[in-house]
C-alpha cells in the first residue's frame, strides 16, 4: 500500500531523542528529524497539501518506516505490515512527560495523550475515531492507544481486557 489506510484524531510534546529498533528518530524543536522521511511529520505545515504532494509525502515517509504522519489535527497511519519497535515501556514514558506532543514524532501514543489531557486538564469527554479499510490495522491503533492509556492511569489488564471484549461488537458494527 503506497497511501494513507488509518485516520486518527490527533496531537500535542518535547524535544527527545527516541531510539526505534535500528534508526534513532530525533528531535530539534519543532521539527522532528525522522531519517529519510523528508522532515514532514506534519503536513498541515506544508505549502501546499494537493493529492499528490499528500501521497508522496506518506508514500516516502512509508518507504523509511515512518508510519504516522500529522496533517493538523488528524493522524495518519500506514500499516507497515511488520512488527517495529514503537511501543516501548520508554517510548511510552516520552509521551507521557512530554509538555508539547507537537515536537515528538508523531505517534498513536500522541493521540491517545491528547485525549486524556483533555478529559484530566479540562473535565471533558473525549472521542478517538479511528477509520481506515479492512486490515489497515485499526484494531492495532486502537489496542497502541488503550496500552498507552492503561500506562498512564497505572490501571490493571483487567479493565483492558474487559474493553477489548467489545471489540467483536465494535468489528460486527464495520469497526
């Protein structure tokens, strides 16, 4: 697949450097330095965001094993149909303390920070939709962000367990 498969609501972080299985992903300040993936984490940043430019950004960020890509507010996701070093017990802990999220590569534990930032600062509700086509990995997406929220509220597997019990209703519902 050369093109986005995953839709996620998005983002906030501080600058680090995060150690993913071979490559070293680093930060500068606002502009993640992602090796080979032509330094646009953040397409809502670009000049222009045509059809085009959108697919060849991902497509090149894809090819370097960069598989999440911001556009603003929404996270894109290219399943990179392997297993990758993305969910460390210390990459967790680099969102978790991480005062802006923006300056981190973007990530689904980015997403799932953005949310409970919202509901523990503000008291609101929050939603995270995750779309994509049937195996684009969004059940994958949604079990990164459940691990990163049970992380941070230091909850039991019990309650994860009980959440992904839903998860044939959610499947049945087209999810």
């Amino acid at each position: 697949r050369d093109a986005a498969q995953d839709s996620v609501l998005s983002t906030s972080a501080q600058r680090l450097a995060l150690s993913m299985g071979a490559e070293d992903y680093l930060t500068d300040g606002a502009v993640p330095r992602e090796p080979g993936a032509s330094d646009t984490p953040d397409l809502g940043a670009a000049d222009t965001i045509d059809t085009e430019f959108v697919r060849e950004k991902i497509k090149n960020r894809h090819l370097h094993d960069a598989i999440y890509t911001r556009c603003g507010s929404v996270m894109i996701v290219t399943n990179p149909f392997k297993k990758m070093n993305l969910f460390s017990n210390a990459i967790l802990e680099q969102y978790k303390n991480a005062p802006v999220l923006t300056e981190l590569p973007p990530h689904t534990f980015a997403v799932a920070s953005t949310a409970h930032r919202g509901m523990v600062q503000e008291g609101l509700s929050q939603a995270i939709i995750v779309s994509g086509e049937s195996g684009a990995g969004k059940t994958e997406s949604a079990r990164h962000m459940m691990l990163y929220l049970r992380y941070v509220c230091q909850t039991s597997e019990e309650l994860e367990t009980r959440l992904y019990g839903s998860d044939p209703i959610t499947q049945a519902l087209g999810g």
